[in-house]
C-alpha cells in the first residue's frame, strides 16, 4: 500500500463517499440517476451533506494548487459533535 492510499483509508468515511461522489461528477460519465443518488445521499443527515461541502472545498483548493503551481493552503478539520478536546 502507498502512503498516498494509506493517507485515504484514515479519512473519515463520510469524506471519502462524498470524494468518491465528486470524482464520479466530474468523470463526464454522470448520468442524471447519479445526480439523484447524490441528492439522496447529501439529504440522509446534516453530516452527510458537511462531509460533501467539505469534500467539495478539498477538490476547489486542489485544482486551484494545480493551477497556480503553489500547495494549497491546509485544510482545518472540524472535531466531530461529542469529541472529547484535547488538553
């Protein structure tokens, strides 16, 4: 396994489904049917439609990194609802 996919497999799965939905958009093999199945997704719970709002801030700093040649800025992590903080 790469570090890459390592890296992958520890985002919370929330994150990774709503990647996975915006690579499969932006593939330019989407149908309408995938749409809907979005909409379904992103309407199961409040943490759904976060993780693909936050997912789609991920995919915009990237391309706009790849644009520009310069990494993008990091990426602040909210702490889940009932997390215990850190002292």
């Amino acid at each position: 396994m790469t570090k890459r996919n390592h890296q992958v497999d520890h985002l919370d799965p929330l994150i990774r489904e709503a990647l996975s939905w915006i690579m499969r958009l932006k593939s330019g093999e989407a149908t309408i049917a995938d749409a809907e199945q979005l909409m379904d997704w992103r309407g199961k719970s409040s943490a759904h439609e976060r993780a693909f709002r936050d997912a789609v801030k991920c995919w915009r700093a990237i391309g706009e990194a790849l644009a520009t040649g310069r990494p993008a800025p990091a990426v602040r992590r909210r702490r889940q609802t009932g997390s215990k903080k850190r002292a």
